[in-house]
C-alpha cells in the first residue's frame, strides 16, 4: 500500500512541474467551456423565442445530456496524451529499474499510477460540475441526474486509463502508444454503429462493447448496475492485465 | 549473505548467463569483473530481482529473491548501469520518492535522505533538477540512491563511470567505508579499480565464471617465477652475457636501448637474485640505474585468464533452454 502512495505521489508531483498534465486540463477546460457556451446559447436563444419549434424547453436534454456526452468524446481525444507516457517513459529513463528492485509489488505500480491519473481525471470533472453549478444558479437541472452524469464520466474516463495505461506498458515509444490508444478508444466508441443497421448476434456483441452506448444511460440520469459492471470490468481488466504484461515482459 | 546457486539467463537462443554459481560473505566488497557483454549487469539484475533466472536461484540473507521477492529487495540497495533518475524532480524530491519506495519510517526519512546526500557529495545540488545536473552528479544520485536505506547488500554497476578522479577516490572510500556493515558488490571493467577497493574478485567472461580469488592470490597465482627489469649503462652484448651466466637467472632478455641506456627483463627463481645481479653489474664498472620486480598486473592476468576461454561455446544450447518460455503477450 505504501509503494501505491509513493507511485501516486510521485505521478502528482510530475503532474504539477511537467507541462502535459497542464496542457491536458487547459485544452478541457477550453473545448468545455465551446461545448457549454455554446448550447447554452442555443438554448436561451430558444427560450426567447418561447419554445420555437413547439417542443417543450428542457434544460436538462438540450444543454446537459448533450454537454455530458460530448465531454466524454473530449475525454477520448485528450486521455492517451495522459496515460502514453505512463510505462513508455520508465521504460526508456530506466526508473524501471528502480520500480521494479524496490520492495513494492507490481500492483503498487500500476494502482499508483492510474489513480495519479484518476485524480486528474477528477479535476477534468470538477470543471463539468462548475458548468453544472452555472446551470443551477440560473436555472432548476436534474442535479441527481448530473451527478449520474458525472460518475458516468468518471467510470468511462476511468476505463479509458486503464486501457491507456495497458496499451503504454507494451511500447517504449510515447507516440506508438498514444496513437494506439486514441484509436482503440474511438473504436470503443463506434462499436455500437453497426447495432443501427445491423441485427445479428455479432453487431450486438461488439455493440455491447461500445462505451458510448453505457455512457448514454447515464447522461439521461439512468443509473443501471449493468452499465457500471460494463466499466468497472474493463477498468479490471485493464489493470490485471498490464499486471500480467509487466510480468511476462521480464 | 549472497550466494548465487548456478543461475543461467537465456535471452532466447542466447545465453547471456551459464551456470554461474559464487557467494559474498556479511560484510565482504566483491569485485565483478569482466570484458564487454560478459553478463556482468545481466547478473547483476539477477541478484536484484529485475530479471528472474531460467535456472538456478539467488539468495539473499538466506531468502529466495524470486520467491520471497518483497523480504529480500528490502535487503538490497541497488545502482543500475544508467542511474534510474526522474530528470524532472530535483535530487531532494526524487531521494524522498526513493526513500518513500524503500519504506523507510517516515521519521527516519529526512535524516536518511540527508546522509545520503553528505556521503555522496550532493548538498549542494540537493534542490536542483536532475535533468539539469552532469553525468557525473546523475552518476552520485544514482549512488545516493542505492545507500540511502542502509542496506545490507548493495549492487552496484559500473558505480565510478562518469565520475571525476576525484569522485572516483571518494567513491572507492565510500565503498571501503560502506563495507563491513554492507555486503558490496562492484562490477567494472577496470581492474585496477577491484584491486583497488576489492577483497575478492569474480571474473567472468561470456557469461561464464573464469576465476574467484583475492587480487593479490589472482596475481601470485599466474606467476611461478619472479620478473624484474633492469636497466644499465654499458656494453649491451657484455652485460647480457654477465646477466645469462648469474645464477638463478632464469631468462636475460634485453628489450631496448634508449639514451646509452639498456633495459633488460629478467627472470628470476627467487627475490635473493636480485641482489647477487646487483653486486655483479656494479663490479664490473657499469652504472646500474635501475632495479625493480614486476608485478602481473590485473590486466595481464585477467587477458591471460580470458584468453584461454574456449570459443565456440556461445551458441551451445544448455539443457531445457525452452522450459520456462513465457507466452508473450
Ligand atoms: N534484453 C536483452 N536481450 C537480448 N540480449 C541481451 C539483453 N540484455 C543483454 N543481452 C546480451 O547479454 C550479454 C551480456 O550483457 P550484459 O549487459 O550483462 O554485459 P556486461 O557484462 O554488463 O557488459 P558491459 O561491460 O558492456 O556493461 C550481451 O551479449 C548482451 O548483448
Ligand atoms: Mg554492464
């Protein structure tokens, strides 16, 4: 437990005096704040207009479910530029070397290092909820449907760093890692296309897969045990398996 | 403290490591020796941990590293061949993650850190970046690193390389200073560095042991007769002739001329020579200038012991080279 904290610890520290964890939360907090004002916009310009369109003026659909779905795409573009550095760079300084003599187990290693990243994955939220809370002084949100929102965000982002976190443990190369994790992550995200047009019992399978399909549910406040197993599996999963790929590569 | 039970490594087809078998005493500075490639830092992350062995264990203070891993790298202080450094901590952030890593008590830590630093010579770049600091520097911190929880083994490979002359003298003292609380092991391929801070050395060639031995038995044990060098004004076939007919000489060898100044090698059957050739040279009226033994460096003992390695054997495959392939992911 203790080698855990050290890990994270040290994770935070380069987090705060190395300008990726910087960038990451400046380009969130830029393309969030688009997204937001933006609908926003739209949403009072509608408002104004009383309803134009004939449908009912809700908040909730029109600003923050649509808000919450595209800060989880924003999620997949800015996450491997988080974890693609995680193993590449003890790899290629050498500090593997220390990690791996010192008397911590290889979990303490890679529990370090995703919850380091968790925590600024966390950060990233606390600029959602700031968006939130601009709607609820304003307005009156679903607030518990947010905060379903919420933590469907942070289990997605939390499955997005696990499978970063594996994909990074395979290559020395910070580039080779982070292209194959973006692209793993937008084919996570479109597994579920083929559902549309599709009835067989493969396009449900690889639908199933599809992490945009999860998060949906709990954009609309819908909180389904089934939807948070989905993601605490592929967080597992990850983690045992980057436990596994540490010990073979040895 | 250390014993090492016939460990083989094979990367693959390759066997980097074979059957290599020596121990280190509580207290003991062994000295790893070996040309390029030997295996010496393959070995090396075989008694830490970093690789496991295909054959053969290691044990230290009596516990398995490969199976009571956590117990027996609390044991070791380790310096890898390039210093496992963060270049964007500076050293006082990067020797408490150290420390922190190595489970030192919280309250020991500051006390720790800082000795580590006073040993190694770095208080006065404590609160700079790594990346920022020399090789040489990295080089210390890598050291600070591997001392700072007082191990009772410590491995250290290639601990001088990049260091200054100076650095290097205090190193080897640290080293000294170290022994006695501390199982050290050194590996290097300098020589005179084992025989320097050394009391036994282990040489090793192409991954497999060729000689375990104290410096001054490795260097008695190759030679059966004493050589001196000699050098003398005068008629050079004259005293060669003087020389050949002393005896005890066993070989009068002249080697060259420089300024009217002849240099001979000289092989003896005992010390006592030395002076019977002396009396004689001077009798005879010629200016004796210089009289002195030769001792078979390390260099020369460690060429002629590797020498005689047999070739060929590299790709010789060792028996159940594939029993413990992993399945690569
Ligand atoms: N990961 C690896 N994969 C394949 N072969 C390796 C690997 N690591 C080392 N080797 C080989 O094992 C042999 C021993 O290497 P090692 O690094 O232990 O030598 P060394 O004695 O430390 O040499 P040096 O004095 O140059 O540091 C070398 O021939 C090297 O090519
Ligand atoms: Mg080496």
């Amino acid at each position: 437990m203790s080698g855990m904290f050290a890990v994270m610890r040290k994770e935070w520290k380069t987090y705060l005096i190395t300008p990726a964890a910087y960038v990451v939360v400046a380009l969130f907090a830029f393309v969030s704040a688009f997204f937001f004002y933006n609908m926003l916009a739209v949403f009072v310009m509608q408002s104004l207009n009383g309803g134009f369109g004939g449908g009912n003026l809700n908040v909730d659909v029109q600003v923050l479910q649509p808000l919450m779905f595209d800060i989880g795409i924003t999620l997949l573009f800015l996450l491997p530029m988080v974890t693609m550095r995680q193993y590449a760079e003890e790899a290629n300084s050498g500090t593997m070397e220390l990690l791996k003599t010192a008397p911590i187990r290889r979990m303490d290693v890679i529990l370090g290092k995703f919850f380091a990243a968790l925590g600024l994955l966390i950060v990233l939220l606390i600029i959602t909820g700031f968006y939130v809370g601009v709607v609820a002084h304003y307005g009156a949100p679903d607030l518990r449907a947010a905060a379903i929102s919420l933590l469907g965000l942070l289990l997605l982002g939390g499955a997005f760093l696990a499978i970063g976190l594996l994909i990074s443990s395979f290559t020395k190369s910070q580039v080779v890692a982070g292209v194959i994790t973006f692209v793993l992550f937008l084919v996570l995200w479109i597994a579920d296309w083929p559902v549309a047009y599709s009835s067989g019992t493969a396009a449900h399978v690889i639908g199933y897969l599809s992490v945009t399909s999860h998060l949906q549910n709990f954009t609309q406040g819908i909180l389904d045990l089934k939807d948070v197993i989905f993601y605490l599996s592929l967080i597992v999963a990850g983690l045992f398996l980057t436990a596994r790929r540490m010990e073979l590569a040895e | 403290m250390l014993e090492v039970c016939n460990v083989s490594k094979d990367y693959g087809p390759f066997h980097a490591v074979r059957d290599l078998s020596f121990t280190a005493a509580a207290g003991e500075i062994v000295g790893f020796l070996g040309p390029n490639g030997a295996g010496k830092t393959t070995t090396m992350r075989l008694i830490t941990g970093y690789l496991p062995p295909t054959r053969g264990e290691v044990k230290v203070d009596g516990l398995v590293v490969r199976t009571n891993a956590l117990e027996a790298k609390r044991r070791i202080g380790y310096l890898p061949e390039v210093p496992p450094v963060y270049p964007e901590l500076t050293v006082n952030e990067y020797l408490n993650f150290c420390a922190r890593l190595r489970r030192v008590p919280s309250r020991q830590r500051q006390d720790a850190v800082a000795r580590a630093c006073q040993r190694t010579a770095l208080n006065d770049v404590r609160h700079r970046v790594i990346g920022h600091l020399s090789k040489g520097f990295r080089q210390r911190v890598g050291i600070a690193q591997a001392i700072l929880h007082e191990p009772q083994l410590l491995v250290l490979d290639e601990p001088t390389a990049g260091l200054d002359p100076r650095q290097i003298l205090e190193t080897r003292q640290l080293i000294r200073e170290l022994a006695g609380q501390h199982t050290v092991i050194i590996s290097t391929h300098i020589l005179s560095e084992a025989a320097a801070t050394c009391e036994r050395v282990v040489i090793i060639n192409r991954g497999a042991l060729v000689a375990v031995d104290s410096p001054e038995n490795l260097t008695h044990r190759l030679k059966s007769t004493d050589t001196i060098e000699l050098q003398v004004r005068g008629p050079q076939p004259a005293i060669t002739a003087l020389l050949g007919a002393i005896e005890g000489v066993l070989k009068a060898e002249f080697s060259h001329l420089r300024q009217e100044v002849g240099t001979w090698q000289l092989e003896v059957a005992n010390a006592g020579v030395r002076e019977e050739v002396a009396r004689r040279i001077v009798g005879s009226g010629w200016g004796l200038l210089e009289l002195r033994p030769i001792d078979l460096s390390l260099e020369e003992i460690f060429l002629s012991l590797t020498a005689n390695q047999p070739e060929g054997q590299v790709e010789a495959p060792p028996p159940a080279a594939d029993a413990e392939k992993g399945v690569q992911l």
